[in-house]
C-alpha cells in the first residue's frame, strides 16, 4: 500500500513542535525581478502562510533585469532592517544568480540561497537548514526511510532542490547518483529502473512515467511547473500505484517547504 505523504500535518508538526505560533515581532520580505507570474503565485502562497504565523511580511516586485540594477534594489532592500529577504527564483536570464544571492548577510538569508549559508550548513555550523532539504529529511522519516544501503538518484543539480539535497546526504555519507542534462537516455534511464529513492527536482510536468521506476520505489516529487495554468509535479501521478510513498504536487513538499523556511528565522 503506498503512504500518501500529507505535507500540511508534517508541516504543522514542524513549526508547533519547534515554535510558538504566532511567531512574533519578525518582518520578512518576498521579492522577484522580471516578469513572472509564477513567482508571484508562489510569493503569495508564502505570504499567506506568514499571516497565519503572525509575521509581517511584504512583497517587492521589481522590473530590473540585469545584475547591477538587481544588486542595487537588493541593496536599498537591506536597509529596511527585514528579518528574512527571500529572493524568488528565478532570476531574470541575464541576472548572475550567484552573484545576486551572495549579497544577502547570513542573519536574513533564511532561504539558505548564499553560498555563505550552505557552506555553514554543509559543515554544521548552523541549525538553519536549506527549507527543501528539510523538508526531504521529515519525508523519509514519515514514511520510515533509512536512506543508507539505499539506491538514491536525485533528478537535477538545482541551487533549490538537487544541491541541497546532495548536500544533506554528503553531510551524513549517504551515496547518491545525480541525474542532469548531461546524463544520456541509456544511464537516465538504468538509473531509475533500480533506485530504491528518487528524488526529483527538474521542474517537467509529470517526467517520470510508471514505466520508469520499479515496484515499491520511495518518490520524492520537489519539483514543481505551471502547465495549463495548473501546478504539477516532475512525477506522472500513475506512478503512486507503484510506489511505496508517494508526494503529491501540490501538498506534500511545498507546504513543509515554507514551514522551514519562516523556522530559520528563529535559528541561527
């Protein structure tokens, strides 16, 4: 019987186990550069949420598409003395994306974006953790997943999800095999067909058919996509019926995704 990962209950987990609810006197900002409707979507979704938690929160759309000007914004940003600045990926294309993220001091970052934050969490001198890595570790322990002696293949190298879930396995010498753009049909798809766990974080609308992965395989489905005006996942819902534990999009890593992010702010 597959487990149906509820990300909501792990959520609300998360933040009364750890927090007090409100969470008071804190001020977070979501800003986004360029045009994108997407962002805006997920900003909302994340303002939303600090309501709940009684934390005050702003929106900063701005048009600026090239990297002096987005370093400039971010700069008049960090003088209004937020608590947390939340950078929406992604940037425009012609925004250096590291350049950008590395502006933001360590103390708001709660995102974990920089690579100051996920060098401090790579060598555990932090409690803060990079929100879609945290939200990977409540998962498998939900569904009582021992990754190690585990066949792990995560799909992409992204800053928001493969990165940082390679990350989380390095910290703890979890073996794992990444597939990327790079990888050939013929290794992609041998890769699959034997992982124990796949973590998926590419952002293709329902990548992953059934054919692909074997009976009892654990998927982990962060990667999120706006197909048709509706949100969906890299992973074909089909696939549940193989599946031992399966995320659904939306509802399973999104959710536990935000409560970990509003909790680094009471980290450090």
């Amino acid at each position: 019987m597959t487990l149906i990962i509820n990300g909501k209950s792990i959520a609300e987990k998360l933040l009364s186990e750890n927090f007090p609810t409100p969470i008071p006197g804190k001020k977070v900002c979501f800003v986004s550069f360029g045009e994108n409707a997407a962002s805006r979507k997920y900003m909302e979704v994340k303002m939303r949420a600090a309501k709940r938690l009684g934390i005050e929160a702003d929106i900063i759309e701005e048009k600026a598409d090239l990297t002096e000007a987005v370093l400039l914004c971010l700069s008049d940003i960090l003088d209004k003395q937020y608590d947390g600045i939340v950078i929406q990926l992604p940037l425009p294309p012609k925004v250096d994306t590291d350049t950008v993220v590395d502006i933001l001091p360590f103390n708001v970052d709660i995102d974990m974006l920089s690579r100051e934050a996920k060098s401090r969490y790579r060598e555990k001198k932090t409690k803060r953790v990079p929100p879609v890595a945290e939200a990977i570790d409540f998962i498998l322990q939900e569904g009582n997943i021992d990754p190690k002696h585990k066949k792990i293949v995560i799909l992409g190298k992204g800053r928001l999800v493969g990165e940082v879930v390679g990350i989380l396995f390095d910290k703890e010498h979890i073996s794992y095999d990444v597939i990327d753009k790079e990888t050939s049909h013929k290794e992609r798809d041998a890769l699959l067909i034997e992982a124990d766990i796949i973590i998926s974080g590419i952002g293709e609308p329902h990548f992953i058919k059934p054919e692909m992965i074997k009976e009892g395989v654990a998927l982990i489905d962060a990667g999120t996509s706006g197909d048709s005006g509706e949100l969906k996942g890299d992973i074909d819902p089909a696939c549940a019926d193989k599946a031992s534990l399966f995320t659904p999009v939306p509802g399973s890593v999104g959710p536990i995704t935000i409560a970990s992010l509003f909790a680094n702010l009471q980290r450090e």
